[in-house]
C-alpha cells in the first residue's frame, strides 16, 4: 500500500518539478484514489522519497522542492 502511494508521488514529481506541500501530496493521492488522509503521511512520504528536500527559507510556509535546487536557512 505504501508502495503504490510512493509510486505515485516519484512519479508526479519528476514530471512536475517545482514546489510540494502537504496539501498537494493529499490533492495527487485523492485524485488518484489513494487514501492517505493525514499531512503527517504526506510530510513523511515526501521527506522518505529522497527526491525532494525540505525548503525552510520561508518560516511562514514548509514546502519541499527537488533535491539539488532546495534551499535552506542559514547564511549564503
């Protein structure tokens, strides 16, 4: 089961590059019918694929970008 959820997400963010929340996590799963209905599975799905990184420049907002354009907080 959470195989096939992963599937879904690789799959949905090498051909849509850019910004992924929670919610859009949440938005692909429904849409595919997948029920994943925590942000918790979300957060965590995102954060296990390997393929996006945690973008925390924005302390307003948690987004995960691909891996090698994320962006941290700190000094440049």
């Amino acid at each position: 089961m959470s195989a096939a959820r992963l599937a879904v997400l690789r799959t949905a963010v090498r051909a849509e590059a850019g910004e992924w929340t929670t919610h859009d996590v949440q938005r692909l799963y429904r849409a595919c019918g997948i029920d994943a209905p925590f942000r918790a599975t979300a957060r965590r799905d995102l954060a296990r694929e390997g393929l996006l990184a945690l973008d925390d420049s924005n302390s307003d907002r948690r987004v995960f970008r691909a891996c090698g354009r994320a962006r941290t907080g700190g000094a440049a």
